[in-house]
C-alpha cells in the first residue's frame, strides 16, 4: 500500500471508527424487509422478560440467552438518537452525536462529530458522517473544504477496503453472535436511575483475545489487549440498549467509550448530501483541495 493511499484509510477509519465500534448502523436481517423479524415480536418480547424478570443483585445470565435478548429488542426498533464520547488519553475527546434508521436497508444514519485536540488536521470544524443506501459521505471540515467526501466501503481501492470485514459487523445479529463466545459473565448489577430513566444494568466480562478474534483486530492489535474486559450496558423496560460504557487499554493508551441510546421510534429525516456538496477523495499526496463530482 502506498503512503497516500495509507494516509487516506486513517483518515476514513478515523471518521468511521466509532460507528464500527457502537454497531450505529444495527438491526435489519439480510431479507430486505426493512428490518422486520419472521418470529413474532411477542414471543421474542415475552422470553425476554422470563429470563430477566426476578434477577437480584449478583445473578449471571447466560451470556448466549442475553445475547439473543439485546438483538431481539433492537430488532423490534425503528428510529433512535445516539450520543457517544469517547476518551482517547493524551490525544483528547471525540464526541458524536445522530441519528439512526434501524428500518432503512440497509441501515441509514447521520452524525456530527467533534475530533479530539490531538488531531487538528479538520480545524475547528465538527464532522459530519452520512450512511445512505450503503455509502458513507464524510465532511471533514476545512479538510474536505466543508463538503463531503464520497466513499464506497465495497470498494476494494477505497479508503473504506480495508474495513470491509467490519462493515459486516454492522448487522446486530452477526455482530452480537461473534460477539457472544468472547463473553465469559453477564452479571445483573440491579437498576439504575440514567438521567431520569429507570435502566437494568448488566456487567459483561468478555476475553480480550477472543474479542480481537471476534473483530477480527490486526495481529498488531491482538497482542495489546488486556487479558479480560469490562463492558457495562443498561437496558431498558423493552430490552433496548440504553447506554453502554467501556474501558480498554491497547497500547499504552487506555480509552473511554461511553454511548447513550434514546427516543426510540422518534421522526427522522436521513438523505445523502446535495450532488454539488459531494466530492471525491483526493490523492492526499496531490493536495486536498477535492473537486465537486460531475
């Protein structure tokens, strides 16, 4: 890989990273029905509640069984407003914050970021990150002249190409079940009031290099992860994720991810920017000054 095309898959997997990491662009099974589940909802719903009702304080869930709960109440979903930090040590803050179209296929969203101190090359300016129709539009501040970049994660001379396995991460029933043999414990730690809603919160204690199996993170990756790690998640009376916080060390920086889930079912408008606000990304070898598409 050359040194431009490298510079620009950082750059790409900067803005992308924490959709990736959060599962932003779940639920929708591979039918194309936009979303809708074969089983009935009531069923899902109704053994959901069995195995969570009655749980006190320290009782384990069977990590397959919550699994299957989570993708169920997300499943269910429709639309829901998303807000995220992540603490990224000496480099800063990254903060975002959207919307998401769980019916869409596949999935649509919208987010504005903001970038940590340690990475001035966007300026002052927020990001924007759209997902429509399969194609991610990025504008990136004074580095994309405030219009959006244009990229394909499907294909393979993209700056996305080397995210492509990730990509199929963000269906929640393929990223959950991968996710499901990494965890060890899932653990009710009672329920807690979040910002004026009553939440169940659970302790997950997942492997830390069957999680990198898992994701499939680069071998360079696999050998920073910590032994085991602590991933907390509060769900709602309708088993939907309603926050979720993360603690994880990878070379010698540890990050902070903390993400809140809301207005489930709210009214949402998502469409790809204006063709003459789109461009293509440029040779950052050449200059990123990027021309508008034809």
């Amino acid at each position: 890989m050359n040194r431009p095309l490298a510079v620009r898959r950082t750059l790409a997997g900067l803005a992308v990273a924490p959709l990736l990491l959060t599962g932003l662009a779940a639920c929708g099974d591979s039918s194309g029905d936009g979303g809708a589940k074969a089983d009935d909802p009531a069923a899902d719903s109704l053994a959901g509640a069995t195995v969570l009702t009655g749980l006190t304080t320290g009782d384990e869930v069977e990590p397959e069984e919550f699994i299957d709960i989570v993708v169920d109440g997300m499943e269910a979903s429709t639309t829901a407003h998303m807000t995220m930090t992540t603490s990224m040590g000496d480099l800063g803050d990254m903060t975002a914050e959207g919307d998401v179209d769980y019916t869409a296929d596949p999935v649509a969203m919208t987010m504005t970021m903001t970038m940590p101190s340690g990475m001035p090359m966007m300026g002052d300016d927020p990001a924007e990150i759209r997902y429509v129709d399969g194609i991610f539009y990025m504008s990136m501040g004074q580095l994309t002249s405030g219009k959006f970049w244009k990229l394909d994660p499907a294909d393979p001379a993209s700056p996305l190409g080397d995210l492509g396995s990730m990509l199929d991460q963000m269906d929640p029933t393929a990223m959950m079940k991968k996710l499901e043999p990494a965890i060890d414990e899932v653990t009710y730690e009672g329920t807690d009031d979040v910002d004026g809603r009553s939440l169940d919160h659970y302790e997950l204690t997942v492997d830390g290099a069957e999680l990198g199996k898992a994701m499939e993170a680069p071998q360079a990756t696999m050998g920073q992860l910590p032994d085991s790690v602590t991933y907390d998640l509060w769900l709602d009376e309708e088993h939907r994720m309603a926050q979720a916080t993360m603690e994880l060390p990878v070379q010698g920086m540890t990050t902070n991810l903390e993400m809140t889930v809301e207005d489930w079912g709210k009214d949402v408008s998502i469409e790809a920017p204006p063709a003459d606000q789109i461009t293509d990304m440029p040779d950052l070898g050449a200059g990123i000054n990027p021309s508008p598409v034809a």
